[in-house]
C-alpha cells in the first residue's frame, strides 16, 4: 500500500529553489544537502492533496510558511559554506 502524503514544507521550498532558479543552478550533491538541513530547521506539515492545500490555505500563514523557509535556507546556505571553507583550509 502506497500513500500519497507529503510534507508541505518540501513542496514551498522546492518551489523557492525553482524560482531563484537554484535548481538548475546548483550541483544536486548540493541541493540534496541544501534541502535536508533547510528542511530539519522546519516543522512538518503533512497534506495528502496539494490541490486542496492551495484552495484551503490561507495567505496570512502561507506567507508566514514561506518566510520560515527563507530563514531556514539562508542558515543553511551559511553553514554550508562555512563547511566548505573549514574543509578547504584543513
């Protein structure tokens, strides 16, 4: 038996990374990386329909969702890099 859920915070983040065009950008070793440390910043939101989330969601909370993702990808792009360079200078 297979259900379709999915965690909302990846469907707004992935959608984040589309549109500043990160994901053609980046190498996927990165995005992979990029993507699970933003995402364990964040609570899950667990929805089964993502056509039914955009019809019931409302903004106010949407916009609040989205901008707990931008600190949370901000963050994590900081402590990647600041991996990265400790890995360079060793």
């Amino acid at each position: 038996m297979q259900l379709e859920i999915r965690n909302y915070y990846e469907v707004l983040l992935l959608e984040l990374l589309s549109d500043e065009g990160l994901l053609d950008e980046l190498p996927s070793y990165y995005l992979a990386d990029l993507c699970c440390i933003t995402l364990n910043q964040l609570p899950v939101r667990y929805i089964r329909h993502l056509v039914d989330t955009y019809f019931f969601e409302d903004y106010n909370e949407l916009q609040q969702m989205k901008d707990e993702i931008q600190t949370a990808l901000e963050k994590s792009r900081a402590f990647l890099k600041e991996s990265n360079h400790l890995k360079e200078s060793q």
